[in-house]
C-alpha cells in the first residue's frame, strides 16, 4: 500500500534511530512526533516506515466530524482494497473497532505501523477521538505487535492533551521525538544533495531569511544567487512565503490574536523581552492566559526563552527565534516596492545591515552545541543566557546577547558580527569591550575568569586590539 518515498532524506539521525529501535522492540509502542508546521514530521514517519506502514489517516483543518469519519473510511477501503462503498463508521468508536479488525487480518510476525497525522484536527471538541483511540490502545493495541504513531503541528497541544493526559493515555507515550528546523549544517548537505553548491555565506543569507524548514528550502533554485532567491520565495506575489505568516499561526492555534500580538511585539526587540515588558507593552493580562500563549509558541519553536545571568528562573527573556517570522515582520510586510527586484534593492540597504546583525546572533544562539564543539569545550558543562542591566540617569546599562557559564570556572563573553570579510578590531570597538567585561564582573562579582569570544562570518583579523583581549575568534564554518 504504501508509495515509495523518492525525495531526499538528510539528517535527523537520532529521530530514525528512534523509530527504527520501535520496530524492534519486543512490546507495542506509541510514539509522538512534534515539531512545527512543514518541519518534515510526515515525512520523516513515512519515510522511515515506508515498508512496515499499515495504515495512516491526516486529520483535516476545521472539518465536522462527520467529514473526518468519512475520509477514515476512504483510506481503510484503500488499504483493504475493498470495492464495496460502505456507510462511513458512526463514531471514532466504531472507526477503531474498523481497525481492530483490519489489523488482525496482517501477518503477526512482521511489526506493523499505524500514524495518526495531524491529530489535533482529528481529535476536535465532542469529537471523542481519544477517548475512542485510548479505549483502542487499552483494550488491544498494547498487546499486539505494533507501532501506532501520533504527531501533530500544534505541539503544546500534544503535550498538554497526549503526552501529560491524567485520562486513558495517561503514561502511555513509550517514545517522544521533538522535530527540529534543520541546522546549518543539514541545510547545507540538503541543498548539496540536490546539487545546489552555495557558498557557506550564501546559506547563511537564506537561512537568516527562512530557517532550516525544509519545506521552505525546497523553493530555493540552483544558478541564482541567495539574494535573488529570497526575493523570488519572499517577495513575488506568488512566492511561497510572501503571505505564509498569516496562515501559518492560525493553522496551529485557534483564536491567535494573542499569539500574533506577542510575535510582534517581540520582533520589535530583537534582543528580546521579560515577561511584565510583553505583559505592558501587549496589554494581556498577566495570568494563565498568558503563560499557555507563551508555552504554545516556545513548543512550536517560534520563541526561545533564555535565562538572565545572575537573575531567578522568573527573570527569563522571551525572544523571536523563528527566522521567517522575524524576517516577514522587517521586510516583507513593510514592503512598498512594486518592482520585481524589491528584495535586491532591500538588501543593500543600512537597515539590511543592521538587522543582519541580529539575525546572525539568533543564528548563533541555535548552535550553541557547534560552538562549543569549535571552542573544544563540549564536555566540559557550560548554561548560555544573557545578561541585561537596565540603564539609568547614572549608568548607561549593559547588554550581552550571549554568555557561557562554564564548569570550569570561566565565563565566556561573545561579541557577534555579520560581515562580508575579514573583520578588524578597532581601538573604539575594543575599548568597548574592555569596559563592558570590567562592567560585568563588577555588576555579577563573580570570582570566573572571563574572556572574550568573537563569532564573525569570515574571522577576525588579529591585531594590537585584539591579541590581549579576545581569546578565541570563530567563524561561519564553525557553525556548520
């Protein structure tokens, strides 16, 4: 029944190897996949189960539930290969105990896969479909030799209604795969395997604009540059993301007045804000309310929450972490040019210039791992967060976007730069820093040596104001 999959599979090593150590356990097995909208989460499940996949059923957007039932029977009758048009099955009950019988039909000595897509649409208020698919799991499911997958785009969903139910799912996830964007460095063996060679600049450029969501890289074309590409996906009318913002936060969560208001109030300041700075600044009350909007985005992996150095868990600052989001907010959206050349002539623009900069620190903030790793620190324990002191008639504040707290007893500074070469310290800039470390361990006391690191895309230039001060210079291939 199931078609092959001919399209490229690169990376997420670890989540295959979690699926595939399902099929050979000795036990049924439930596993959830989260992620994003169009991370690649169907297509990973049926790639990987392309030969053992039983069954699958894709919950459909803002369908009555008698739609639902009925596509439940199209695809039952396409795996039976059943010529007889049944009634489709009164209720999700009804639906299971279909299945029941479907699978008892299959060979037992081969594991057999059944994936529920898109569950959240499946599982619609008064719909009963988990307390229907929970009966199915308890009642036989758990004893066969089986592998039922359920994934969903609206992870905290998941999490709240699957993952943590207290009803009759409760403890029954036996595996949990959380899909990611793709990293630097997979974006790059994606586009490679489609015979795209990009330079590493030229990636970072479009990842900036787009992220590692695979469904967005299948736009980019070969032969044309990295600005063209985002102008051609992100600017044409036809593009596939010249209005995606505005389908894609209502396609996760329902009424997302709320969540629009805090994604755009976060875009406004990139270096991020505290929750009382959202609470005032988008006027939603500081409650439950709130705190769900939060969780909602920060699963789905749109915000990242980053500790405040020195500060309580509740000191935490919210940040706009999803590139394309970001991107849409600053230039897409505010677009006035009707040429086809909007973003050529965007990008050459100071206003490019200076949010590249912060772009390529979130950049930065999502490889922490591939830092460390550059820096040979990776088995040595180290926190990232930030550090922020607000400023006064006094004192002028201090803010550094990134920090690592390490074990063994040094704190590491990073001064980020997207620049297109080789990149020279100055005496101004290097002043800067010097003060800014002294300010520091002023304001923390701590008893760390502290050192600066400095990530720039092609390196820094080693110099008189460099050599005593910054003890390690990464670049762009680092993160790769």
């Amino acid at each position: 029944m199931a078609k092959k999959n001919t399209q490229l599979f690169i990376g997420r090593k670890e989540e295959q190897k979690i699926l595939r150590e399902a099929l050979q356990s000795n036990e049924a097995e439930m596993i959830a996949v989260i992620g994003r909208r169009r991370v690649g989460k169907t297509f990973l499940v049926k790639t990987v189960y392309e030969k053992e996949m039983a069954f699958d059923l894709i919950g459909i957007q803002d369908s009555e539930l008698a739609v639902q039932l009925e596509r439940f029977r199209d695809r039952l009758m396409e795996y039976t290969q059943s010529r007889i048009m049944l009634p489709a099955p009164k209720d999700w009950f009804e639906a299971f105990n279909w299945l029941k019988s479907y699978l008892e039909t299959l060979p037992k000595e081969q594991k057999q896969v059944v994936f529920f897509d898109e569950l959240p649409w499946l599982a619609t208020h008064k719909s009963n479909f988990l307390q229907a698919f929970g009966y199915f799991w308890n009642s036989w499911a758990w004893q066969q030799n089986l592998v039922v997958v359920i994934c969903g785009s609206a992870a905290s969903w998941m999490i709240q209604k699957v993952v943590n139910d207290t009803g009759g799912l409760h403890n029954r996830i036996t595996r949990r795969i959380f899909l990611q964007a793709f990293t630097l460095g997979e974006t790059e063996e994606y586009l490679l395997a489609r015979g795209f060679k990009f330079k590493r600049y030229q990636i970072a450029q479009l990842y900036m604009a787009m992220g590692g969501i695979p469904h967005y890289l299948k736009e980019i074309k070969p032969g044309i540059s990295a600005i063209q590409n985002i102008n051609n996906i992100c600017f044409l009318p036809n593009g596939l993301l010249h209005d995606e913002f505005l389908r894609l936060y209502p396609s996760l969560f329902p009424n997302a007045d709320r969540h629009f208001a805090i994604i755009r109030t976060l875009a406004q300041k990139q270096s991020g804000l505290a929750r009382q700075e959202l609470v005032t600044q988008t006027k939603i009350s500081d409650g439950g309310g709130l705190t769900s909007v939060l969780d909602e985005l920060s699963y789905s992996g749109f915000i990242t929450q980053y500790s405040n150095f020195g500060r309580s868990t509740k000191d935490k600052i919210y940040r706009l972490t999803d590139e394309y989001s970001m991107f849409y907010l600053k230039f897409i959206e505010k677009n006035n040019l009707e040429d086809e050349d909007a973003w050529q002539h965007l990008s050459q623009t100071q206003t490019y210039k200076t949010w590249s900069g912060y772009a390529f620190e979130n950049l930065c903030l999502k490889h922490i791992g591939m830092i460390k790793k550059a820096m040979s620190i990776a088995g040595i324990y180290a926190q990232s967060s930030t550090f922020y002191k607000k400023g006064d008639a006094e004192d002028s504040g201090i803010q550094i976007d990134l920090l690592l707290d390490r074990k063994d007893q040094v704190i590491n500074l990073f001064e980020i730069k997207f620049y297109n070469k080789t990149y020279s310290l100055d005496k101004e800039h290097a002043e800067q820093l010097q003060k800014k470390m002294w300010r520091f361990e002023e304001l923390t006391q701590t008893q760390k040596q502290v050192f600066w690191v400095f990530i720039s895309t092609f390196g820094l230039n080693p110099n008189e104001h460099s050599l005593d001060l910054v003890s390690q210079s990464l670049t762009l291939d680092d993160l790769f």
